[in-house]
C-alpha cells in the first residue's frame, strides 16, 4: 500500500522512513507539529516528493487511528 515508507533494521533501527533517506516519519510529522508548511519541507528536503509527504501523513493517520490506551491503575 505505501510505496515511499520504508523499514530496515539498518536505517533509523527500523523506525518507519522515507524510502531512500534518512528521515523517519515522525521527524515529518515534527516538521509540521512545529509550524512548517508543506511548500517549506519540499523547499528544505530536496530529496522529499509531493507524493511521499502525503504518504507520511496518510501512515501516521492509520497508526494513530488504530491506536489503543488503556488506563490501568496498578496497585501496590
């Protein structure tokens, strides 16, 4: 389904990437969380495509999407 995210034990010890780079997926996601605009990250990372940022955002929305919290109290 994702043909810019990449895993390989050897990049990022396996953290979800940009096929092709070095930058994960949460650091693209950090990029926005900080202010910046789609146009700024194409314009500062060269080796990132239209394509693949939306890649990035579309993968966060499913982790996040099927993420599960549990609040559990442990006793002493």
């Amino acid at each position: 389904m994702f043909t810019h995210i990449s895993y390989d034990p050897e990049v990022l010890s396996g953290k979800p990437h940009i096929a092709g780079t070095r930058l994960s997926i949460e650091f693209i996601l950090e990029l926005f969380a900080s202010g910046a605009t789609r146009d700024e990250v194409l314009k500062t990372y060269l080796q990132l495509s239209p394509e693949a940022i939306e890649e990035a955002l579309i993968y966060a929305a499913q982790s996040v999407k099927n993420e599960v919290l549990l609040d559990v109290k442990v006793g002493a």
